[in-house]
C-alpha cells in the first residue's frame, strides 16, 4: 500500500471516529428521547431512576416480550442499541491509538468513558442510571475491539505493512510493529 493510500485511509478513519463521537454525544445527552425530569427531587428523581441491580432491565424486558409482542421490538432496540452504542469505540481506540491495542486498556478506557456518560445523564437528569446498560455497553465494546483483533490478525497476514493499524511516535507509519 503506497503511503499516499494509507495518509487517505487514515484521514478517513480519523473522520469516522470524529462523526462517531459526535453522533455518540447526541445519543446520550441530546436525543429528543431523553427526557428531563425537572419537577422531580433529586432524592426522587435519583431514587427512581437508577438501577443498580445487574441485568434486572434486561429479565423485565425479556418477561414482557414473552407475553407481549410490543415488548418484543422494544427489548431489541434497547438491548441491541446498547450493545452498539459503543461498539465502534471498540474499534476505533486500537485502531487509532497504538498505546490502547491491549485488551484491558481499552476496555477501561471505554469503563470510564461509559460511567462518565451515565454520571453526567444522572446529573442532567436525562434518562436513567441503570447498570444493565452499563453491562450492554461494555459488552459491545468488548465485541468491537474483538472485530479489531480478528481484522488485525487478518490484514496484517495478508500484506507486511498494517496500514493504519501501525504509526511512530513522529507520526509516520509503521508497518513492522505487531502487538
């Protein structure tokens, strides 16, 4: 791959990641479904709007969508928007950032980014704090940075360079170093 190729992929890449993080900010804190409870306390509003039972959400969804079919389409989009939701971060920390390539690293990295968002929607009052959105969102992480280390392994096979997936500290690509 000619340097040009991998200056144009990498431009690319680094925009996705931007519209991504974009689109993540909207969706956690702007949507027009998250809804504001202003009238309530915050001891009545914390008290009813935080979760801290783990996969409660998830089973009441499930047990709904036993009996209810309206409940069936409601507990894909809630369980498998939040297993997307941060899905692509599990992607792009490795891919752009060479320092993140370890598993654990990304994935604390992507712990604290998720609590930070559901401590900030806590403060803002925007939608709940539930730990099964937690547990979703670090799952679809996990499962993006697994799609990086299977596209790693196989790109990195095919061509001695890895494209992106390699650069110096100066900023210029690198192909020979592989996790």
């Amino acid at each position: 791959m000619t340097m040009n190729r991998k200056k144009v992929i990498r431009i690319l890449v680094w925009t996705a990641f931007v519209f991504y993080c974009f689109a993540l900010v909207y969706v956690l804190f702007l949507n027009a479904r998250s809804h504001r409870y202003q009238g309530e306390s915050v001891w009545d509003y914390i008290r009813f709007s935080v979760n801290l039972i783990p996969f409660k959400t998830i089973g009441d969804y499930i047990s709904k969508a036993v009996s209810d079919a309206y409940f069936v389409t409601l507990a894909v989009r809630n369980v498998g928007g939040n297993l997307i939701l941060f899905l692509p971060m599990g992607i792009f920390l490795p891919t752009l950032f060479p320092q993140m390539r370890g598993l654990w690293k990304t994935i604390l990295c992507i712990f604290l980014m998720v609590l930070s968002a559901e401590i900030i929607q806590l403060f803002l009052r925007l939608g709940i704090f539930d730990i099964d959105d937690f547990i979703l969102n670090i799952t679809g992480a996990f499962l993006g940075y697994l799609i990086f280390k299977v596209f790693q392994k196989i790109y990195c096979k095919k061509i001695s360079s890895c494209g992106i997936l390699n650069e110096r500290k100066d900023g210029a690509i690198d192909g020979n170093q592989i996790e």
